[in-house]
C-alpha cells in the first residue's frame, strides 16, 4: 500500500524546531554523500539548496513522478521493506509521517539499520499512537492509512534495537488539525465515506472546529498538564555520537492551514489584538498560544 493517504491529509509541514535540526544535518552533507526520503510522497522536505543526492522512495506513481518531472531528486518506486539498495548506502535517512503507515515496520527499520552509514543518521516524525490527534484522524478517517501505533518508548527502542541508531535529540510536536479543513471537490473521491459525509458540512464550521479544538487541547494541555495538545514527536538518532539526549524545545503555535511551526517572539509583528497570528508562511489568522515550558 502507499505510504501514506493519497490526499495526505495527516502529514504536518516540519514544526520549527525540526526543520531547523533537519537543516543543520543537511548542510553538513557533500556531494558524494546520500540521503533516503523514505515514504516520500511528493517530497516530505525541500530538496532544494542541499550539495548532497537526495532519493525519494515511495509507491505512489503519481507522487514520484512529479519528483522526476521536476528533476528534484532521484525517484525509486519500491516497498519500505524491500529497499533496493546496498549496505552503508545513506548518510541520512528520513522518515516524516510514514513510520504509522509502513505494514511492515519492524522489517522497515532493520533495512534502514542495513542501509545506513556507520556515522549515519535518521529522523523520524509520528503521531504519539495513543494521543487525541491520531485517535480522532482514525475516527474521521476511518485508519487513514496508519496502520501502527506508537508510544515514545516504543518507537525509541524499536528503532535503537532494530537500526542499531540511538537516539541524541528529540522534542514534541503541536497539532493544529490541519486534516479539519473543508477538502476541495476534487479530493472527495479519495476521502472514506465518514469524512466524505462530514465535507457536506459549510466552510464555516470546519473553521470553528478548527480553533475549538486548538483552544480547548491547548488551554487543557497547559491547566491540566496533560499532552492532549501534542501531535507526536520528531526523533534524531545518530551512530557513533557520543551526545546524551537532549530535549529540544517545541513550536507550540502550528498554522491551522500549513501546518508550519512559529516561534513566538517571531510572531510579534504578526499578531492581532494579542490573541491571534497571521502565518508568515501562509497567511492564515490562527489563534496565539504564549510558550510555557518546554515550548518557544
């Protein structure tokens, strides 16, 4: 099956603090040096700027042949179990949103461990399996393609027995429903008949589902102290690092349309009335959360 939902609803823009690390890791990488966007879709990154070859994997025909059409990467139809490639092969490895959907996944992460450098490194992003957001995505969605579900102590021990990788630095990330939006005419077709039904709903009520939800979860998640606000988590392990793990801050103002992460001093020039931001990605008016803890 593909790796993720053809219409891709469940896959979030990188949240700051991600992007920012995915970067760093990037812009260290020469010419000779490989990277694997693994369940590509039609680009789960920017491939742009970067010296190093970057291959994207999926089965999605239609997804990877824009990627050649636009000759931004190399593009390699194929199961994430059955990577076609020799031993060492990557420097990088990315996993972003895919790990849900891969059937096979402990077999996915043994091929990774086989096909990664010895100074390698790997990121994955995922839902937390047993969080609100992934378990309403399922209702709505009926699965939505994920297959799997995943605590942090789950996945971390997967990855680190199975890739042989540890992990170095990790940080949580925000959810802000962008899967609640009224989906085009052209997107109906792809959708499963629950959603389907739900899209006769006017634009106007998939927007204030939208910002009661991201106030509830996130006044909830900061007066309760629960993580009902919190989508899942990015994870960086690298091998032979000799760093200890380090929790890195999250975005915890994530765009309702693009799903882009902001930090909040960032943001000063583009709120309104002290409550709301305009997304300096795309516009949109969301609702401001002030960072509190582990959040910028």
């Amino acid at each position: 099956m593909p790796a993720r939902e053809a219409v891709g609803f469940c896959r979030d823009r990188q949240a700051l603090t991600t992007e920012i690390q995915m970067n760093d890791w990037l812009s260290k990488l020469s010419k000779n040096q490989r990277v694997l966007d693994l369940g590509s879709g039609p680009g789960s990154f920017s491939y742009t700027n970067w010296d190093c070859t970057i291959i994207a994997l999926d089965t999605d025909f239609t997804a990877l042949s824009r990627i050649a059409a636009a000759r931004a990467a190399f593009a390699v139809n194929s199961r994430s179990h059955l990577l076609p490639f020799k031993d060492r092969t990557f420097d990088l490895i990315i996993c972003n949103n895919t790990m849900e959907h891969f059937e096979q996944s402990r077999e996915t992460l043994t091929e990774i461990g086989r096909i990664l450098a010895p100074q390698g490194m790997l990121i994955v992003t995922l839902p937390n399996g047993f969080g609100f957001d992934d378990n309403l995505y399922r209702y709505l969605m009926e699965g939505g393609g994920h297959v799997n579900r995943f605590s942090f102590s789950e996945i971390v021990a997967l990855v680190e027995t199975l890739a042989a990788i540890r992990l170095v630095r990790w940080h949580d990330l925000y959810s802000s429903y962008v899967y609640l939006r009224k989906p085009a005419p052209s997107v109906l077709p792809h959708l499963r008949p629950r959603f389907r039904r739900i899209a006769r709903l006017p634009a106007w009520a998939f927007r204030i589902s939208q910002f009661a939800l991201n106030l509830f979860t996130r006044f909830m998640g900061r007066f309760a102290g629960n993580d009902i606000a919190k989508y899942g988590w990015a994870l960086f392990f690298a091998r032979n690092d000799a760093q200890v793990q380090i929790q890195q801050p999250a975005a915890v103002n994530v765009c309702m349309r693009c799903g882009a992460g902001h930090n909040a001093v960032g943001l000063r020039d583009r709120r309104m009335l002290r409550v709301l931001y305009r997304c300096p990605s795309c516009g949109e008016l969301n609702p401001f959360f002030r960072p509190r803890g582990m959040t910028i």
